[in-house]
C-alpha cells in the first residue's frame, strides 16, 4: 500500500538552512477540495514535496467542522490525490494546533484526555508533522495567563500521547512544532498597532523550558525530533489590512535560529504577503510558512466572479435560471452567523461587507452547507453547460482568460476557480524554492 511521506523533507530542509541555503516549504491549511486540487496541481509540475495541515477544530476524533476524523482526512487526501495523480509519497501531512481548543469549555483533566485520543489519532492516520498548540486555557483555569512551564508541561502529555501511539501502531515517528505565537482565531484586529516580533529572550525561554520539561518526561528523543519554534516575524491579517514583513525588526530572532541546533522558525498567517516579503522570510530561516485563508480567498473570488459571469451571460443573456449564488450564500450567513458575527463588529454595513471581502474569509467555514454548495454546483452546470465568451472570462478573470487563449486552460468553472487559487499557490512554490 502507497503511503504518505515520512518527516524526512523537513528534516532536510532545515539541514539545508542550516547549511546557509535559503530553502523553505509551505503548507497548505486547507480541507477544501479546489485549493488541495489547486496545490497538487501547481506542486505537482515542480516535484517538490506538498505540505497539507489541519487543525484540531477541522479535524479530531468528534469530526470537527469538517466532519473528518484524521483518518478521514488522510483518505480525502489520498482521493485528491489520485484525481490529479499526484504521489501520495510527495505529501507529507501535518497536525496544525493541536490541543485542547475544541474543548476549552470543560475542566483541563476531560480537555486533556480527548487531547491526547486525538493526536494519538493524528499520527496513526499518517500524520508526520505535530504542532503542538496548548497555550489556550481550560474551563477550569483561573491564573491566567498560563505560564511557559504550564504550557510545557501540558504539551509533555499530548507529545507522549503521540509518542506511544506512533510505537503502537508502528507509525512513523513524528516531528515535532512547538510554540504559539499567533493572534486569536480571526486574525488580527482592524486598526491594530504594529505586531511585536518575538523577542530573542522569549524565544530561547520557550525553548529552554520545553528541553527541560520534555527531558523530566522522558521525551529526550521527541525533543530531538522538534524541527521548529512557532514565532511571531511580524506579519498578520486583519479584516481589511495586511501587516507586512519588516526583515529589519526581526532582524535579531532572525539571527538566534542561528544558534538553534535542528531548528528552524515556523512562521503562520503568511497570508497576502508579497512574493519578495515570502522569499525574505525564508532568507531570515522562517522556513515554514503556513497559509490558509489566501487560499479560499481566492477560491472566493473566482466564485463570485463566475457568478457574475452566470448573470450577465447564462440569465441576462440566454434568459435561463441562474444559480442566484450571491443572494443564497448572504442569506444562508445571515441566518449562520455563528462563524463571523463575533470578528465583524456591530455595523451591519461592516458585517456585510465583512462577510463578503473580509481578508479573514469566514465565508470558508460555509462552503460545506447543503444550501451553499447546491448553488455552487447549479452554478457549476451552467457554465459548463453554456461556457461564456473570451471577453467576459476576461472581464472578470483576466489572468485565467489569459490562459485560456495560450490553450493552457479549459473553459470550465471548477478550472477557472482552481487556475485562480493556483496564482496563490506559485508565488509560494517561487518563495521557498532555494
């Protein structure tokens, strides 16, 4: 049976940057099949090695909001992957924040039990890349903020979980991501001062109090295995605005990995950087750098964009029924808000605009209701059924219309949408290629 790649590339890619080459991988935080179809595409044509990750809000033992457990997703991998006969050999899959925060609500002792059944559950689906996330708080913790040695302590048990689930099984052993140095789920807000850059001390801290913690528990050898340190480089997204890399504020952290034997800095929320910030922060050895929202942005605006073509061309037009895409999805959000309303503030002229171009793109927590993707597949069927002219692709997707006449694409919808998340997807493969 084929199976999925180990955690080797990763451990190459950081023997590479600390050879003083400048080389990176992303990783694509996604479940929805166009962007995994989109990247095994556009990696594919490279042969390089594909890193997919989920968290443990869209996967676990429970289903999460994507209704997969990690075996589920490991096999919705493997589907992809056929479809676009990419090797499953190529992909290597990564755990992204795993911890308690699905069941912050319930006392640490019951967060903690379902904690571990989930990331022990992670590494027997395949799982090779663990970032281990318990920096949230329990029902029952009152001292808050928790300590580093808290945190360390906690991610000791998750991290034996993973352990003896791996000897068990006869699963790869993982590598390990330690750290957090990310905003609350969202992004960050509208308006926010200038992020802070993780400074040198808290970074070698982190560091110092997890070998510790880890060698009290026995988990010498799991540490070893820990290829890099989640830090904060200075670059976020918010609702409508992008905090881009500064390479001279982080100039000094940059420097510490340096000084870090096996490590490199995992850096998240990359998202809208530009492609000369992406390959900066891969210089400056932020070697992982995690997108996701960007992702589905795209996919966003290829379906809104198809669907103004289905008006103008398939109703307007051709006088037939359209998929009536933009008023089913605002409606079906308005009635769901339970995925935006506490990020878009209380204007109900900001919250609609929010949840249609807000660069935090909740909308991709609704591509799964039956509502929604009925539309989009009405949508689908009539412009496949009635592929509309040159100039209006043109009009509304002029780069994939560019395309289309080198003879590169077809005049298809999910082709067009997939061809639109692949821009997304080369700048990133261009920035981490050393």
């Amino acid at each position: 049976m084929t199976q999925f790649s180990t955690a080797q590339p990763l451990i190459e890619l950081v023997k590479k940057q600390k050879q003083g080459i400048a080389s990176g991988i992303f990783s694509v935080c996604s479940a929805h099949c166009s962007v995994l179809r989109s990247a095994m595409k556009e990696v594919k044509n490279q042969g390089e090695f594909l890193l997919i990750e989920a968290t443990c809000n869209q996967v676990n033992q429970f289903g999460g909001y994507t209704g997969m457990t990690p075996a589920d997703f490991s096999r919705y991998i493997e589907t992809i992957a056929e479809e676009t006969g990419f090797p499953l050999e190529k992909i290597i899959l990564g755990g992204d924040h795993l911890g308690i925060n699905p069941w912050q609500n319930e006392p640490i002792e019951a967060a903690l039990e379902k904690a571990c059944v989930m990331i022990a559950d992670f590494v027997k689906a395949g799982f090779t890349k663990i970032h281990i996330d318990m920096s949230m708080p329990a029902a029952d913790d009152h001292d808050l903020p928790l300590s580093a040695a808290q945190i360390a302590e906690r991610s000791a048990i998750l991290c034996r979980a993973a352990e003896d689930a791996a000897s068990a099984s006869g699963a790869a052993k993982p590598v390990y991501v330690i750290g957090s140095e990310v905003p609350p789920p969202g992004g960050a807000k509208d308006g926010e001062d200038e992020l802070a850059v993780t400074s040198v001390a808290d970074a070698k801290e982190t560091i110092r109090i997890f070998r510790e913690v880890y060698a009290q528990n026995g988990l010498q050898d799991a540490f070893n295995r820990t290829i890099a340190l989640v830090v904060q480089p200075g670059v976020e997204f918010g609702d409508h605005e992008i905090h881009d890399y500064d390479s001279e504020k982080a100039a000094a952290l940059s420097k510490t990995v340096e000084t870090l034997d096996g490590m490199v800095f995992e850096a998240h929320s990359t998202d809208y950087q530009t492609a000369d910030a992406l390959r900066k922060l891969v210089d400056d050895h932020f070697a992982i750098l995690k997108v996701g929202p960007e992702l589905t942005f795209a996919y966003r605006e290829a379906v809104y964009a198809l669907a103004e073509i289905e008006e103008v061309w398939v109703g307007n037009r051709l006088g037939l029924e359209t998929s009536e895409f933009s008023n089913v999805v605002e409606r079906v959000m308005t009635e769901k808000p339970g995925y935006w309303k506490k990020f878009y503030g209380a204007d109900p002229l900001q919250q609609a605009f929010s949840r249609k171009f807000s660069l935090s793109d909740r909308i991709r927590y609704y591509w799964n209701d039956s509502e929604i993707a009925a539309v989009v597949e009405k949508l689908n069927q009539n412009l496949s059924a009635h592929p509309a002219p040159y100039a209006l692709i043109s009009q509304y997707l002029p780069c994939e219309a560019q395309l289309l006449r080198q003879g590169k694409l077809a005049n298809d919808p999910e082709a067009l949408a997939e061809a639109h998340i692949g821009l997304v997807v080369q700048r990133y493969i261009d920035s981490c290629s050393g």
